[in-house]
C-alpha cells in the first residue's frame, strides 16, 4: 500500500480507493516489460488483479495497465449488489 508507483493499478481506480501493490520494471532484448499485480480494496469486496506488459515505451505500456485498471474496477463496481 506504500508504493510509490502511482501510474499502474493505482492510476485506474478512484482516489480514496487503497491499492496494495507490487510492480516492476525490466528490459529484455530491447524490450521493455511493466508489470503491477495487488490487491484493490473495493469496498466490501476487494479483488486482486495482476497486468503484465511488454512493449518498447514504459509510458504506453503503464497508461494500458491503468486502463485495464479502470475497466476491471468498473466492472466490479456495475456488479455490486
């Protein structure tokens, strides 16, 4: 929940919504790869979501995990009962 990476999973949810996270960065071959996996703490109903990305631009590829992030978080919120 302290990380200081705000631009993944965290990035995807409203503020006040606690994420506890863990992400990394790493580049193979002249790849890079972005990956966030954590707990979203949706209110009475957390979830755990994971985004693994690859791609040649760090930005784009934490801009999609976000996006992913708001759809999955979506999701689950038109599902609440």
């Amino acid at each position: 929940a302290q990380s200081d990476f705000k631009d993944g999973l965290e990035a995807g949810v409203p503020e006040g919504i606690e994420v506890a996270h863990k992400f990394g960065e790493r580049e193979i071959e002249m790849r890079k790869q972005v990956h966030d996996c954590g707990i979203v703490y949706f209110p009475d109903n957390p979830y755990l979501l994971c985004v693994m990305t690859r791609g040649n631009d760090v930005y784009k590829l934490a801009r999609a995990i976000s996006e992913i992030s708001k759809m999955v978080y979506e999701e689950v919120e038109s599902r609440r009962l």
